[in-house]
C-alpha cells in the first residue's frame, strides 16, 4: 500500500530498498540505529527526520530490534510485503553471511580472527557515532524541554541505573505519550483509552 | 532438537522489548539455565563473536542456534528470532495505516520518539563505557567521533576507519 510521500522525500524502488538496508546492515558495527538513521534520512531521503523518528519510536515499544522493526514498517509504507520482505532481507543478509563465516573460522580454530584492537578502535569509532546521532536527532526534531527530560530519564536508567529496557519503555512510553497528546491539546474529552 | 530452538527462540523474539541487548538477561536464562544447552563460558564467547560482526546484534541468536544444533539450529534460531517480532511489526504499520486519519495518532507516535532517542543515547554510552576499558585513547575516539556525527554530515565511516587505524597502532 504506497503512499504518497511528503514533496522533499524520494520514494526508493524495490531494489534501491534492497541495497540501501544492506548498507545498513554490512556497515552496522556496534548496532545498526545510527547507520539506518543515516542511510534513510540524510543519504537517501527516503523519510523525513520527523517521520522516520517516529516509525523508530514505534519499533521501540514492540518486541524485536528496533531498526529490524522499522524495516519491516517502512518497507510496508513504500511497497507492501515485498517491500517489508526486501527490507528485512537486505539488512540481515550481509551480517549473517559474515557470522557463517566466522563461526565457521571459530569451528576451526576454536578462537575469533586477531582482529581485536581493531575492533575494539571500530568499537569506539561506532560509540561516539551512536552518540554523536542520538545528539543530532534531538537537535534537528526540536525537542521541548519536557521531551527532553523524557529522553534523559530514559538514558539515565537504560546506561546508568541498568533497568531492563521493557521496564523503562512501560514506564516512560505512556508519560511520554500523554505529555505529547497534552502539547497538542488532546489529552481532555478525545483522549484515547 | 531443532524444534525446541525454533520455540524457544520464538518465544525470546516476543519478550525481546528492547532489542537484543534487552533480551540477554532472558536469553541466558533459557539457553543456559533452564536448557542447559549451553555453559556460562560458552555463552559469553559466543556473544563477543556475533559483537565481532557487523549488523543488528540479534544475531546474536544465529550464532548461539548455531553452538547449539548447528546449522540447521542457526536456522531456526535466526527464524524463530526474526519472525514473530517481524509479523507484530507488520501487524502494527497495518494499524497505524488504517489510524492514519486519526488526530491523536500522530501525537501518540511523536511521545515514543524521546524514550527512542534516549535508548540509543544508552546504547552509545554503554558502548563508550566498554570501549574504556581499553584506556584512555578509545575514550578520545569516541568524543571526536561524536562531535564529528553530531556536527557535520560527512559519512561515519571516517570515524570507524579512524578507530580502526588508531585501534591496531595502539590497541595492538
């Protein structure tokens, strides 16, 4: 089910969604959020910050990795299931063919590849991307401070206080929701049950 | 055998609010615990190797079904991993789709957006913190690459080469 999209995004085809979530996938060290962030919004164009965010939140709250959530849900949007299928397929594609291969090495040689430091210099490489994008999806959406607070508590007890991640969504989620539905000056009378 | 993975991981990809990094706790728990499928040791190398590869961390799954039944139980560990949670994803953009004229829609979804944001923040600072571990110049690789994403545009593979050239002189 396409749907016309707002006039500064581009509508990927097919295989454009194919390729650009195996980018995504084959250069997703350390997690693939910010590269899928990357990839559909500033390369590509494909959604606009506000709307791709908000496809993500959603990927948040439902089981299952957020991004790998988010493929299936804008592969929807743009070319039903064989757009969910494709997208799904490019983003894990590459990273699976990799692990066969190292499990295969692991079999063998019962340890990993002597790649550690550079892996663990990719590792910080990928941390401070992984910040670096979380700090310009705040900047570009314009949070308000309340959001803002919102965020930082949801920081706060994933990174210092080691909540489990269903806790802090269960908690935070409905807040956040009705914060926002009380911006928009609907939380009185049409509120949802 | 391979049925048992395929179920047990299916049941995982349900609980797995979070992603995979959420779903650890469990997935121990199971594999380890109540199966006895794996040792303790076993488990956590297993995670460093999928952690050693590019992509979504879940599949961590793979490489776990893997050790497990080999490759007919990475299969079904892969399936029963991505599946479920795929066809609720499904699910849930054929509701939103079919809500899409509702007012309290949009405004529900932009709520979600922050407690997004801030989880990946976490993510990153956990990262950040485990790169730390290896001293002081991976903490200074992970605050030039986040003003370098953070500020400007040019593709993060800058940073990722970076790391990795700094990472074999001085790591090595």
């Amino acid at each position: 089910m396409p749907e016309a999209p707002p006039p500064q995004t581009v509508l990927p085809s097919l295989a454009e969604l194919f390729t650009g979530y195996l980018k995504i996938g084959l250069f997703g060290f350390g997690g693939v959020a910010a590269w899928a962030r990357r990839v559909i919004v500033e390369e590509r164009h494909w959604l606009t910050e506000r709307d791709y965010a908000e496809v993500l939140g959603l990927g948040q709250v439902l089981p299952g990795p957020n991004v790998g959530n988010a493929a299936v849900m804008i592969g929807r949007r743009f070319h039903g299931l064989s757009g969910a299928l494709l997208a799904t397929a490019g983003l894990y594609l590459a990273p699976f063919c990799i692990l066969v291969l190292l499990c295969l090495f692991y079999d063998r040689y019962g340890q990993l590849p002597a790649v550690a430091p550079v892996m663990a210099g990719i590792a910080a490489g990928a941390a401070g991307m992984v910040i670096g994008t979380a700090f310009k999806m705040a900047g570009k959406l314009k949070l308000q401070w309340d959001a803002l607070v919102i965020l930082l508590l949801a920081t706060l007890g994933a990174a210092a206080l080691r909540l489990p991640l269903p806790v802090i969504v269960l908690v935070l989620a409905p807040i956040s929701i009705a914060l926002s539905l009380r911006r928009s000056g609907l939380l009185r009378g049409t509120a949802p049950r | 055998m391979i049925l048992q993975v395929l179920l047990t991981f299916s049941i995982l990809s349900l609980v797995a609010i979070g992603g995979a990094n959420a779903v650890l706790p469990e997935m121990h728990r199971q594999l380890v615990e109540l199966r006895g499928w794996l040792d303790d040791a076993t488990f956590s190398q297993l995670y460093a190797l999928a952690q050693a590869a590019p992509g979504p961390n879940i599949l961590v799954a793979s490489v776990m079904g893997w050790r497990i039944a080999g490759a007919g139980g990475m299969a079904a560990a892969t399936f029963g991993m991505l599946v479920p949670a795929a066809v609720l994803a499904w699910g849930m953009a054929g509701l939103t789709h079919r809500l899409r004229g509702a007012p309290w829609l949009k405004p529900a979804q932009a709520g979600l957006v922050p407690v997004a944001i801030g989880l990946i923040l976490a993510a990153g600072i956990t990262m950040a913190a485990a790169a730390h571990s290896h001293g002081l110049m991976p903490l200074l690789v992970v605050a030039v690459a986040t003003v370098f994403v953070w500020r400007t545009d040019y593709s993060p593979l800058w940073v990722l080469a970076g790391g990795a050239v700094l990472g074999a002189v001085f790591l090595g």
